[in-house]
C-alpha cells in the first residue's frame, strides 16, 4: 500500500503578521492588486517549520513531473526565507532570529478576531498582531524559475502584539500620564 502524500494546506500556530495589506488589497509593481502579508515565524519554531517543510515536500511530490521536472528539491526556490540573510534586521529588529514567507491571495481572506468572529477592524488586523493562518503551498514554473510558494487562505487573529512599522496604540502613547481628579481645572487652564 502506497503512503499517502502529506498535505500542502498548513495552519500556522501563533505567527506574528507584517507588511499587512489584508483589509484591503494592494498592488505592487505594476501587478494586480491582492491582499497579503509577511509571516515571521521565530527559527526555534520547530513545529511550524516542520509543517511547512512537510508541506513544500507535498507540493514537490505533486509536481515532480509536471511543472517541477527536472530539477531537484534541494534545488527550488521556496518561499521560505531567512530573515537574518535577506532583511535589514537593524532598521527591523522584530525580523531578527525568523524565518519568513510572503503570502497573497487574489481572493480576500477570511478574518477572524480571537472571538472567532469575522473582522474587519484594523483593531484586530495589523502589521505585528499576531495570528494562526492557514496557507496552502503550490508548484510553480515561471521564466525559467521553478520553485514551490502559498497562497494565503484565512486568518484567526490572536489580538496581540505591538504595532510594527512606526504606529503605536494611543494606551502605549499616553501610559506616562496621569489623569488628574481635579473637577474644579477648566480647559483654559490646561492648555
């Protein structure tokens, strides 16, 4: 009896989001709009690793004869890269230690709040929010570049992680300042 091919869909547990464009889709380049974002998995992240590297196997059993032919697994391109190697870990230090992959989806994807709710609030869908999101891997063969990538299917956002990219929360903000009990101050006098 023949061992059944693991599967290309991945849920990914507990991953942090950047370069966040699910709320609305982006174009990039010249290129058709789409909603996408940046996984960042932590490289001690065994078990999501494990699932990825399962499921780009999947892809490459799949498609050994057919858009992959010819070339070997160790050989593709895949959208699983090192952070450390390929980004600016000093202007970024949240990439520092991760591993990463950009994700799109022509199709918008489901988003849910950590209630399991359907969201579309930037209160639960932003760059360093983290998430549990599904993904599927695929073969692909274009220009001569043959490699196995994912397409992005849903996310389950986990309600926390600070903003990344520059934007604060108003709590963080203004957590310095105490609120004064003094009824008697008009505006005139706090200005």
């Amino acid at each position: 009896m023949m061992s059944k091919p693991s599967s290309t869909k991945v849920i990914l547990q507990n991953v942090r989001l950047s370069f966040v464009a699910l709320l609305e889709p982006k174009a990039f380049e010249g290129q058709a709009e789409k909603y996408s974002c940046m996984i960042l998995i932590p490289k001690d992240d065994k078990k999501n690793l494990a699932k990825i590297e399962r499921a780009i196997d999947a892809a490459f059993e799949t498609e050994k004869n057919g858009k992959l032919k010819g070339i070997k697994r160790d050989r593709l391109k895949v959208t699983l890269r090192d952070a450390d190697e390929e980004l600016d870990i000093e202007s970024n230090p949240e990439f520092e230690n991760h591993m990463f992959m950009n994700v799109n989806s022509v199709q918008k994807p489901g988003l849910l709040n950590k209630y399991k709710q359907k969201t579309d609030s930037q209160e639960d869908i932003y760059s360093g929010v983290y998430a549990h999101v599904s993904v599927n891997f695929y073969a692909f063969n274009m220009a001569g570049n043959k490699g196995v990538t994912a397409g992005l299917n849903n996310v389950l956002s986990l309600g926390h992680g600070d903003y990344l990219g520059g934007r604060a929360s108003a709590e963080s903000d203004f957590d310095e300042f105490e609120v004064e009990e003094d009824d008697s101050a008009e505006l005139g006098d706090l200005i």
